[in-house]
C-alpha cells in the first residue's frame, strides 16, 4: 500500500527532475509560496483535483507519478507519442535497438 509519504517523496523527486523550486511550483499551480513546501514537510496533501493538476504541471499521468520504475516519465511519454504512427517494422528495429542498450538504475525513495 502506498502511503502519503511516497506521494511527497515522489512529488520532490519528479520537481526536482523538473528543476523547479517548491516556491515556483506553488505559484504556478495557483497557491502561495509556501503550498508545496506544507505538502513535502507534511503538513498536507493535495486534493484529488490538485493532484492531477500537480501530475500536469510535473509532465506525467497518474499512473506515472505512481510507477517509480520510470526512471524519466516524461521522456518515456514523448517517446511513445513519437512511436504512435510506426508502422510494425520500424517499431521492431526500435525495440531491438532498446534491448541492445544498457539499462540504468537509479536509487529509489524510501517508501516507509
């Protein structure tokens, strides 16, 4: 089960990839300064609605804000959008050129 503290960690994580500070985001999104500095120091989480609008802004769907494996979601989301008018030979020849690359990991937050 995931607990609110990922959804923090997770938000710092995906801000941090952005390059954005906690002030600029909370402006961005509409709130005071202090927003995402109370949600990352847990004193609040955002709402369902702020939650999509934060997955927005950070460049990511849902389920990729929920998918840690993802090492850069947004990159994995524009890849797959140039994917989408292949047709099957050349998406052959891309997966076999991505099989063949190594694949990186990268530390993960805590989930405690």
């Amino acid at each position: 089960m995931i607990d609110s503290n990922y959804i923090r960690d997770r938000i710092t994580q995906l801000r941090l990839r952005l390059g954005v500070s906690e002030y600029k985001m909370s402006y961005d999104l509409g709130h005071s300064r202090s927003y995402v500095h109370n949600i990352t120091s847990k004193k609040c989480l955002p709402t369902m609605s702020e939650f999509l609008a934060i997955c927005e802004y950070l460049g990511v769907t849902p389920s990729q804000f929920f998918d840690d494996g993802t090492i850069e979601p947004t990159l994995v989301t524009e890849a797959a959008e140039a994917l989408r008018g292949l047709g099957e030979e050349d998406l052959r020849h891309i997966i076999a050129i991505a099989s063949r690359l190594p694949h990186k990991t990268f530390p993960h937050y805590s989930h405690d």
